[in-house]
C-alpha cells in the first residue's frame, strides 16, 4: 500500500486491537467467505490522497486452517475538474462529484496446509468452507478442499479416528439444534465415506447444538461463525 502512494493511519494485530471484539465492530464477510481466527490477524487502513482523488482502505488479514484470508474494502471520492465546462456549471449545486466504489475481495493466499498436522496439535480443525443448502442438512454439490485434505489424512493414517462434530448457533430449542447439527455431521461423514473413500469405521459424526460457540449469538457474524462443523481428534491404534 505504500508502495501505491497510500499513508497507513491505522494497524494493529490481534489483542492490540481490542482482541475478540474487534471483528464484530467493522464490516467483516462471514464464514466461508472471509474467517477471521480471533487469536491470530492482523488489521490495517490507510488513505491516499491525491489533487483529484482520495480513496481510503482497510485490509484484514487471517488465516484457517487451509488457506489464507485477506478481505479487502476500499472507498473513493473523486473531485470535480473544475476546467471542465460541465462541471463547472454543475459546481453551484455540487463543488465535488463522488463516487463510491465498495469491493470485498477474498484472496487465498496460501496452498492447503498440513490438515494433519494442525489436528494432531490442536486437537480439532474447523471445516470452515463447508456449505450447506439454506435451512437443510445436505452438504452442497461442489468440492470442499477441506474434505479432500481431511480425506488423504485418513485413509494415509488408518490408525486415526476422527468425530466430525456439528455446531449451531443460539435460535431454536436445543433438540433441534442438536438433531440439525448430527445431521450436517453425517452428511459430511458420508461425503467422506462414499466420495472419497474413507473407512466408516474411522469417523463418527455428532452434534453439540448451540452449546459451543465461537463467537457472539447477538450479532449475525457471530451466529454464522457458530454454524460450522468441526473434526476432533480422538485417538489412534498401535
């Protein structure tokens, strides 16, 4: 950015920006498009002015488990040239012109990881581009890295034995929820067993409800980041 002219006004990293509260005060995409890991990102805007423009950006920086996350917003006001005749006469009503220009881009920046690896060290991993058909169950029709990660590690280490757990956010009874959240669980057991060829008997699917959230259940970025299924390490056989 300052390579591009741009003066950095603002940045900051994690617990220096106020921590988890920090993603619910600024407009961030929700899962899966944008994921934001509460303990590790980083946050920067900054401002480039020039004679006939100002445009202003702010960058967040995070990272899953896959791949790396980078949502950009940018806005520009562009001023009037005032050697222009249409201009000028429309100066009475309007001294400056603006246009506003929104963008949301997200970028991978990092090839699949060593799903494995992040399991066996943290116990569980957020299958967090999953996505599922609004209101149900089935997992959509398309391919989820995710899986296909998950998938090579499995049947590479038959000795390993997952639980996909599902998880819900706060609305509805906890009955519901927890019926809907073992139901996505399966469809995602199932997509490993009978797409990628996984044993049956290395994965157990789950459901916890509403009753492990990762972020807050009062704002819509919250309750999207709790709708997730995750894998939890169990154990393995010698």
């Amino acid at each position: 950015m300052r390579d591009q002219g741009y003066d950095v006004v603002f940045k900051c990293e994690t617990n220096a920006c106020g921590g988890f509260d920090f993603r619910f005060g600024i407009n961030v995409f929700p899962p899966p498009k944008m994921f934001v890991d509460l303990s590790n990102y980083f946050y920067l805007a900054g401002v480039n002015e020039t004679s006939d423009s100002l445009q202003a950006t702010w960058v967040m920086v995070s990272q899953t488990v896959q791949a790396g996350m980078i949502q950009i917003d940018s806005v520009a006001v562009q001023r009037a040239d005032e050697s222009n005749g249409k201009a000028a006469q429309d100066a009475s009503q309007n001294e400056t012109q603006v246009q506003v220009s929104e963008s949301h881009t997200v970028l991978p920046i990092a090839a699949i990881r060593n799903l494995g690896s992040e399991l066996e060290q943290n116990g569980h991993v957020v299958l967090s581009d999953l996505s599922f058909e609004t209101g149900a169950s089935k997992l959509a029709d398309q391919e989820f890295k995710s899986l296909t990660a998950l998938a090579e590690y499995l049947k590479a280490r038959e000795d390993m034995r997952i639980a996909l757990v599902g998880h819900t956010d706060s609305q509805g009874t906890l009955e519901v929820n927890t019926r809907i959240s073992q139901q996505r669980a399966q469809a995602v057991k199932n997509r490993l067993v009978e797409l990628h060829g996984v044993p049956s008997k290395q994965i157990e699917a789950r459901g916890a409800g509403y009753l492990a959230p990762v972020g807050s259940n009062l704002t819509d970025i919250g309750r999207n980041a709790n709708r997730r299924v995750e894998a939890v390490l169990l154990s393995f056989d010698k």
